[in-house]
C-alpha cells in the first residue's frame, strides 16, 4: 500500500510486536497501544487486537482523533457496540470495519452482476464456509463465538451481495468437530437459514474443520440465471490417472485466500483517509452483521426463527 506507512506496531507481548516490526520494517514497537495514540505524526490506526479489546481501543483511538480500521467484530456486547458508535460519530472519524470479503474480486464481481440484474430477481443464496481446523481454545473462549467470530463474516456477505437486509434468522448448529468447543459453551458446525427483505431466502453452512482446505463458495440463484464461484487453488493442473482425477486441494485458509482482498480493504481505508471520502463498509455494516450473530445464537438457544426485529432497536 504505497500511499501509507506503518510507523509504530503496539502489543502488551512486546517481543511479539518487535518481531513483527522487524519482520515488516516497522520503525517502532511499543507495549502500550496508547503511545501510538499520543503521536501526532499517526494519521490512523489498525485494530486487529482480540475481540475484546476493539471497544477500548477503537474509543480510546476515537478520542484521539486517529482514523480507524477495525477488524470484525466491533465488539460482543450489542450496548457497548452502540456507545463506541457514538463515541466515534461524536469524535468526527472514520471507522472502517475489516469485512473483506467485499474486496474479493469473485464476491465483488458478483455483488456488480446481482446489482447490475444479470440473474435477474434473486431469490435464494447460499454461503458454504468452512475453516480448515478450529481455533485454539483459548481464541474460542475470547472469540463471541461461532456466530459472532466466523458466522458474522458470511452475515456481512449475504447482506452486501443481495444489497437487501434480512428479516429473519434460524439456526441449527452443534459441535460436531470438537466436544472441548462445546465444553466451551460454543459450537462449530452450523446450519443458518435467512429470510430478505422483498422476499429472498438464505442459506450459509459453516464448519470449523474442512479438511480439503479452506472451503469458501457462494452462489446467489434468481429469476433470470444463477452467478457462482470455484474455491481458489495454488493452480488448477489436473491429474488423471487408473484411481481417478486429481487436483490440488482449497487454498489453505484466509491469508492465503484473501490476499488480494485484504490488500485491496487497506488501500481502499488508506484512499479514504486521504482523499476524505466516506468508507465503503462501516458502523453500521458492523452492527448489522452483529445483531444477525445476536439473532442466530438466540435462534440456537431457544430452538426457533428469530426476528431481527426482536434484537435490534433500529
Ligand atoms: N477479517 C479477517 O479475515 C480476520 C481473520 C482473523 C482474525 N480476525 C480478527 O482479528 C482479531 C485478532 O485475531 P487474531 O487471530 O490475530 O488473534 P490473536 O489472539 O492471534 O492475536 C491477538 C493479538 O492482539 C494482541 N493484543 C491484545 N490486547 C491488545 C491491546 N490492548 N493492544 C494491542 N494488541 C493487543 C495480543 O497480544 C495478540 O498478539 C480478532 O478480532 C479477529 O476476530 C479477522
């Protein structure tokens, strides 16, 4: 990203943030994430701490003026989501949230096809997102859970490739991969079926291990055609041979996956904070795809559809 530079890398495991400024020529490493704050030589900031801590130092960046990028999701906690909201509306800054899927050039070329009609009135979409392995416990237990760790992704995606909102969510979900994430009071198998406004219904299936790689397909089906893509593979050779044909398994998870993307999210945020252009995905893109996580763990708990409605005020 050439129009910006990483001038400082904070975590509270300082040997982790040396290691990472040695590694990217990153000119200075600190502790405290509030040193970077203090700096008026630092236009903007990346947030890409634990979950836990995007409320306070997504504020605390707030209150100092700096530009924001966060990563998903802006918090657990709906309440605490909204005062942060507030607190950056009132500070006059930018919040960008790290959805990136938007900037795949596959979901990206067919969020432009379904805008544009070529498959005419959508009617169904479904979402196939699946992890290669489970997170480590301890990432688990800091995470929000399914819904709200990796689910809130394929949320964010159903709402931006129908550009509609959904209505209604219903979940089936267990662990089928690991008990020890269901000791954790979490799941890691999901089943997630949504209804749109104007009428379109979805479906996303998610599982924390997929052992051919990193499974990340989508297609969206309407009145005139279907728009679909393949999962991405280090290359496409096939081989045939007396026990059947061979390829490459899925690419083996999201760095690899969404290289393109991530780097085009980053350029993009670093293009609105010098140009002064709103952000493509923000606030409330975050506190949509969090209360549908809200509505899909409710949807688990008590064993019914859930209305969006009975979640959020808005
Ligand atoms: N968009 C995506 O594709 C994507 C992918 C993975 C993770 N994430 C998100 O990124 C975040 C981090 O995930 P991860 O897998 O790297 O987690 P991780 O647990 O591996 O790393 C988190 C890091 O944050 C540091 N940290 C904790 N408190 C901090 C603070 N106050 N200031 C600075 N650093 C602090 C920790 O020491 C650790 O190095 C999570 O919110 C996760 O949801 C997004």
């Amino acid at each position: 990203v050439p129009a910006a530079r990483l001038a400082a890398v904070a975590d509270p495991v300082l040997p982790a943030a040396e290691r990472l400024g040695a590694e990217l020529g990153i000119p200075r490493a600190t502790a405290d994430y509030r040193d970077l704050l203090r700096d008026p030589g630092i236009d903007a900031v990346l947030v890409c701490s634990s979950t836990d801590t995007h409320a306070e130092v997504v504020t605390q960046a707030a209150l100092a003026g700096k530009q924001i990028f966060c990563e998903k999701p802006l918090d657990k906690d709906l309440e605490r989501m909204d005062r942060v909201i507030e607190e950056v509306e009132r500070s006059g800054v930018k919040l960008m949230m790290g959805f990136n899927r938007r900037f795949d050039a596959d979901f990206a070329r067919i969020r432009e096809q379904v805008a544009s009609g070529a498959i005419g009135t959508p009617e169904l979409l479904r979402i196939t997102s699946r992890d290669p392995a489970p997170p480590s416990l301890a990432y688990v237990r800091v995470s929000g859970g399914l819904f709200m760790d990796m689910t809130i992704h394929d949320f964010d995606m159903a709402r931006f490739l129908l550009g509609r909102e959904v209505l209604e969510v219903s979940v089936a979900a267990d662990a089928l991969v690991d008990p020890a994430i269901g000791g954790a009071g979490d799941v890691d198998t999901a089943i997630v079926t949504l209804r749109f406004s104007g009428g379109a219904l979805g479906a996303i299936d998610n599982s924390r291990r997929s052992v051919y790689g990193y499974d990340q397909r989508v297609e969206v089906f309407g009145s005139g055609g279907m728009l679909a893509n393949r999962n991405h593979r280090a290359h496409t050779v096939e081989h045939a041979d007396r026990e059947g044909f061979h390829g490459d398994p899925a690419l083996d998870f999201f760095m690899q996956r969404y290289a393109q993307a991530y780097t085009a999210e980053i350029r993009s945020f670093v293009e609105c904070v010098i140009e002064g252009t709103p952000v493509p995905v923000g606030a409330p893109d975050a506190r949509a795809a969090a209360v549908m996580a809200y509505a899909a763990a409710r949807s688990h708990r008590e064993r019914r559809p859930v209305a969006i409605s009975e979640v959020s005020r808005a």
